[in-house]
C-alpha cells in the first residue's frame, strides 16, 4: 500500500513539475530534464511512467481539465453572460493553458492529440449554442455564428496572451481584478446591446 501510494505521489508530482515546464515553454520548448529535476526525479523514471513527451503532455492536460473547479462548466442561462462567463473561465481557471495553447499556435505543432482534438469539438460546440440562439431569434440574422463564435473567443483570451499590449492601451495588468471586472462588464455591455436590439426589434 505504501508503495502504491509514493507511486501516486510521484507521478503526481511529475505531473505538476510538467505541468509548469509545458505551460510555460510550449511543447518544443519543453525538456524532460527540466521537469525530472523540479519534480525531484530521475529522467528514467519520468520514461517508467511516460512512454514519451507527447504522452506526457496528454497526461498533464487530460489532469488539468479534471481538475477544474466546478463553476467552470455551469453555463450560464442567459446568452447574454455567455462571453463574461468564458473570460472569467479562461482568465481565473485557463490562463496558464491559454498562453500554452498560443505557443502551439506560433510553433504550428500538427502533432494530433487528444487535447487540440478536444479544443476542436469545445469551439464547434459553441457555433452550434449561437445556431440554435439564432434560430430562437436572439442573434441578429445578419450574424454568421461562426464569426461570433470567433468574435467572442478572440475577446476573452487576448488581454491574457497579449498582457504587454494590454497595458500598453489601458494602464492595467490583464492580471489586475480591477482591469478583470471592468472587462467583463465592458464584454456584458457588448453581448446586451447585440442581443437584446434583436429581441427589442423582434417583440
């Protein structure tokens, strides 16, 4: 049983230190050398456990996705609060992922796996939820729900991969609860007058 459970501590911590080495520096960047030493292990050991890096990696993701806190899965009912929401998701719970998923981007990492197969469904389900918004009359019939789905997607994760810039036009860290709150107001503000002028025009 005690070995059992330093195994489950060891992987735990190995997943933590990759955690850290992936998010931060990419998958190309990424050493296993690195990892071994922040997580207090030998190399050959992180092999034991992990037949290669991208198996890693499909380890670190597949962890840190359950083991987001609950709120981030209740969507709200309101389409309206729907971009509020995502930001608020992708700035306090994703942030870390955000900026790893934009490293990928830059380093056009085709390697299929299991992670960008999921990003893929996740947005394809969100231009499905503006469809049926579309269908029910609350998204204005001139707007194509894929370009909102990218509209809304670009605004709630651009303050957190372009922090610099950022605050280059505003004077606040993404990272500032202050900046936080009047972007998601600023994102509600939006997201009301584009949907309820349709409702307003339809009652």
């Amino acid at each position: 049983m005690g070995e059992v459970r330093n195994a489950e501590r060891t992987q735990k911590n190995i997943l933590e230190a990759a955690q850290k080495e992936f998010f931060a520096k990419g998958f190309k960047g990424a050493r296993i050398e690195s990892i071994a030493e922040n997580a207090g292990v030998k190399k050959q050991l992180i092999y034991h456990y992990f037949k290669g890096k991208a198996e890693l990696l499909e380890a670190v993701l597949a962890n840190s996705a359950t083991s987001e806190p609950e709120w981030v899965s209740q969507i709200p009912d309101n389409p309206v609060n729907i971009a509020e929401h995502r930001y608020r998701v992708n700035s306090q719970a994703r942030a870390d992922f955000i900026r790893f998923a934009a490293w990928e981007a830059l380093e056009s990492w085709a390697e299929p796996t299991s992670w960008n197969k999921g990003g893929e469904l996740a947005l394809q389900s969100y231009v499905e939820y503006w469809k049926v918004q579309k269908e029910k009359g609350i998204v204005p019939s001139e707007i194509e729900p894929e370009l909102l789905t990218l509209a809304i997607t670009s605004l709630t994760i651009y303050p957190i991969i372009f922090s610099n810039i950022t605050k280059f036009i505003t004077g606040c860290d993404a990272t500032d609860h202050d900046f936080q709150a009047r972007w998601s107001t600023f994102l509600t503000q939006v997201s009301d007058r584009l949907l309820n002028k349709q409702q307003d025009s339809n009652s």
